[in-house]
C-alpha cells in the first residue's frame, strides 16, 4: 500500500439502484484527522 492514506472501492451491481463508492482510511490518516478535529484552532 506504501504512501497511501485512503482507498476508494467503487461498487455497482444488478441489485444497486445507483453506483457508489466506499472510502476506507488507514488508522494513522484516521488518528491525524481526529486530532485536527479536536484542536483549538479548528474550535474558534
């Protein structure tokens, strides 16, 4: 996987009513944007 932070699996099928697509992100990338979140600077 190297230097990736996300994956995207675009999904479709005979039971779909519409293409869609499911993004999944590694825990380091998960834990920076938590923490970005919760930051004073983002609060104010």
């Amino acid at each position: 996987m190297g230097n990736t932070d996300y994956l995207i699996f675009s999904h479709s099928g005979p039971h779909a009513a519409y293409p869609f697509k499911n993004h999944v992100l590694t825990l380091e990338k998960a834990k920076e944007i938590s923490m970005l979140e919760r930051s004073d600077y983002f609060i104010h």
